[in-house]
C-alpha cells in the first residue's frame, strides 16, 4: 500500500467526498483519467499538488527510471 495514496484517500473523505472502499480507490486511480480528475478537485479544493508528473509518481503509479550506461 502506497502512503501517499491512502492519505489522499483519507484527505478526500474528510472533505465530504464519497469515494468507493480503499481498495477500489487503488484501482481506479490506475486510470489516469481518474487520477487526473482527483488531481483536479485536490486543486478546486485549494491544495497546491506538484505537477500531475510529481503528482502521479508520489501517489505510486511510475516507476523510477534509471539511466542504464
């Protein structure tokens, strides 16, 4: 389990927000059409995320790329 993803999970809840159970949250932030929506409302909301690349990596989904020489 991803931290970052089950505080953003949490982090919805308190702000009134209905969010399916955690587990389903996991997989639909997989689409990053959803994802890019919760990082839309999160901005609505009056938080200040990093860029959706940050954004997308901080909550689990890239992997880090290491240069190979």
């Amino acid at each position: 389990m991803n931290d970052n993803l089950k505080n953003l999970y949490n982090t919805l809840l308190n702000n009134g927000y209905a969010p399916p159970s955690f587990e389903q949250f996991e997989k639909d932030m997989k689409d990053e059409s959803n994802l890019r929506g919760v990082y839309s409302t999160l901005q609505k909301e009056g938080y200040t995320p990093p860029s959706f690349d940050q954004f997308k990596k901080d909550m689990g989904y890239v992997a880090d790329r290491k240069s190979v020489v």
